[in-house]
C-alpha cells in the first residue's frame, strides 16, 4: 500500500511518447539531467559490466548531426527525395536534449550472453522515458537508419564493439502526449500449464 494514497504504478499507467517533432524548450536543467541519468543506469546489469553508455547531443550539436547526416545518406543513396534529406536534417532540432544510449557489447564473454547486455541497453532508454515524464517532460525513443549505419557509428565515435540502441528525444511537450490503442491483456498475457 502507498502511504501518499498515490498509484505507485501511474507513471508506467499513462507513459506515452511524445513525438519528437512537438517537443522543444525547456531541456532538463543541469541538476533534473544528472539526477534523470544517474536514476536511468540503475537497470539489471548480470554480472555489473556495464554494456552502455550516454552520448548527450544539444545544442548546435544537433544542428551538426543532422547535415553530416544527412550527407552520409546522400552519399549512399544518392537518388535519395530531397524530404528525406530534409528529415534528415531536421530530426535532431527539436527536442534541446537527445541521449544516444550506446550498447557496448562483450559478444565474447563467457558468462554473460550479448542478448542479456543489450537489454541491459535498452533498460536505460526506456528508463530515461519514464524518468523524462515522471520530471514533467515529453521524450520519444528513436532510431531510423542512423542508428544502425556504421558510418554514423564512426561520426559518433563508437567502437567495434558499440552500437546506437536508441536516441532519446527529451524536452517541453508543446501538446499533450497522443495515446494509442494498447492491447488487451487476454491477447498478450497466458499462463504456462505444463503437462501432468
């Protein structure tokens, strides 16, 4: 039982994306980001390794990003639509914050398997969503093409072993967060009877 008489799970209740496009100033300020990332990496981690890391993108940085972006997909699609250059472009201008989480995977390990650190990854990302919201702000994960193109991977300085697990789009909500259709419980949840 809450003591406040707050549903303890009502962030996870009402979490909803905010799509990257209607998010935009205010950021977190300097103490809301440390404190959102220093409670984002608390995720299940077996064997402490650490897979992950944050690569913070704002300021003119965004700018940046996105033509060098969009140059290396000129460069490899060179019939590309000039709006899909565009998006390129522009995708990283709105939210004032993206957080690259970056999976740093030992596929060679030889207790912890690769699928267990790259959720370990992904926890982050979504921690940062639910963190994001729970402070009052709008965030939306990402990828798109980037993340998985070893050019951008070299742009962002990953090593061989790293890779984009998400962009973490955070910032002001300029409208209230769109909600979808969730699936019903009886479609996705069953229990394991197993044979007598």
């Amino acid at each position: 039982m809450n003591p406040l008489g707050m549903n303890p799970l009502e962030v996870l209740r009402t979490r909803r994306s905010v799509p990257s496009r209607a998010l935009s100033e205010p950021g977190p300020a300097p103490d809301e980001l440390e404190a959102l990332l220093a409670a984002a990496i608390r995720v299940p981690d077996h064997g402490k390794l650490t897979p992950w890391r944050a690569l913070l993108i704002r300021g003119d940085t965004r700018r940046q990003f996105g033509e060098l972006l969009a140059q290396i997909h000129q460069r490899k699609e060179p019939d590309l639509a000039p709006a899909q250059l565009a998006k390129d472009r522009e995708r990283y201008n709105f939210a004032p914050l993206i957080v690259a989480v970056i999976a740093r995977i030992d596929a060679l390990h030889a207790k912890i398997p690769a699928q267990e650190q790259m959720l370990s990854a992904g926890y982050v990302a979504y921690n940062l969503l639910l963190g994001a919201q729970a402070l009052g702000f709008g965030a939306q994960i990402l990828t798109g093409w980037a993340a998985y193109d070893r050019d951008v991977a070299a742009l962002l300085g990953l090593r061989e072993n790293e890779s984009v697990v998400a962009f973490v789009h955070i910032g002001t909500s300029r409208e209230p967060a769109p909600e979808r259709q969730r699936p019903e419980l009886d479609d996705v949840v069953s229990e394991l009877r197993l044979p007598a």
